[in-house]
C-alpha cells in the first residue's frame, strides 16, 4: 500500500450491517464453461432467496464487461484483472450485509483462489456447474462457440484455450439437474452459510 494511503477506520462494521439484514453474507461463486447455466441457475437461486427474505446482489460476466470492465481486452492478463476487481466488487457488497451471487467462466484455478482469498475462504462457495463441452456447443445461445470455431474469436474458452475444473468445489452441479433440482441442491447446503440463527 502506497505510504501517503490510510484505511479509514469506521464505526459500523460489516457484522453491524449483516446483523440488521439478520443474515451472513457470503460470495456464491457459480464457474463453469460458457453456455453451462451458470446465469440461469444464479437468477433461478437469486429469486428463491429472495422469496425467502434475503438480501442478495448479482454479478454477471456480461453485465460487468458491459459496465465497470468495459476498459478490459480478453488477454492472460486481461482476464486476471476482471477477477481481482469483481472480488473486490463482491467484498464490497459482503461488507454491507449482501449475499452475492457471482455467474463467471474463471476457467484458471488460481483465479477462482485469487477470489476466495480476498473474500475470505468462510466466505467463499464455489459451486461448478458441471456442463460437457458438447452440451455446451450444441446449446450456444449467444453463438460464441459457432464464432470461435469459425476463428471470430480467439482465446475462447474450451475451444482456444482450456478450463481448469475444480478439484474438490463445495458444491457439484451436474447437466443432469433440472433448474429447480440445482437450486434445491445449492439453497439446502449454504442455508448454514447464510442464516444467523440456523
């Protein structure tokens, strides 16, 4: 930290905001190929909590590089950087009481730990949505693979370059599930991670 920088340090602490929204704030962090229903499971898991009064936040890939990463390219280093601000993004909205969802590909390992890690592990769940490439391909609803196969795009993830699976996420979901079996699945296992009095 540059010398002439001082953190502030505030009266209200993150656990004053998370106890008057009377939850845990957590990152649930949803990786997996593009086209897997990272997103659709997101917004699915978004609205349940919700209806079951929480309070949540959503960031999206697309809606990020639209916005506060528009500045930001598709390169090694690129894509380093669009992590290490959305983990900031998402520690930002934690610190004010909010559970976030967070809907990205994060095809490398160290990245997704680059997350956890300015989160906080207890307050990480990494869940992988378990799509097969073929799935993936033959769903293509935005047309990037059809693009990247013709050579339109470069560095694309599972054609041009790999995605890195997660050795052990905390929570598997597999293309087998229906929406509503996935958010069941997620809801029943991070209950203990967001409710104050479970």
């Amino acid at each position: 930290m540059p010398s002439n920088i001082f953190e502030h340090q505030f009266n209200l602490k993150p656990s004053d905001r998370a106890n008057l929204l009377n939850q845990k704030p957590i990152l649930i962090w949803f990786t997996g190929l593009s086209g897997s229903g990272k997103s659709t499971i997101a917004n699915a898991l978004e609205q349940m909590l919700c209806q079951n009064n929480f309070n949540t936040a959503m960031l999206d890939g697309d809606s990020i590089r639209l916005g506060i990463n528009a500045d930001l390219g598709f390169s090694e280093a690129d894509r380093v950087e669009n992590l290490r601000r959305i983990a900031h993004i998402a520690k930002l909205m934690m610190d004010s009481g909010l559970i976030v969802l967070a809907a990205f590909v994060s095809p490398f390992r160290k990245d997704r730990q680059l997350v956890k890690d300015v989160v906080g592990a207890q307050n990480f769940v990494e869940i992988f949505v378990d799509t097969s490439l073929e799935t993936c391909e033959k769903r293509d609803v935005k047309g990037l693979y059809k693009k990247a196969r013709a050579g339109e795009i470069s560095n694309f993830t599972g054609i041009q370059q790999p995605y890195e699976a997660p050795f052990q996420a905390d929570i598997l979901v597999n293309e087998a599930l229906t929406i509503d079996q996935a958010i069941q699945l997620i809801y029943q296992n991070i209950q203990s991670n967001i409710s104050i009095h479970a």
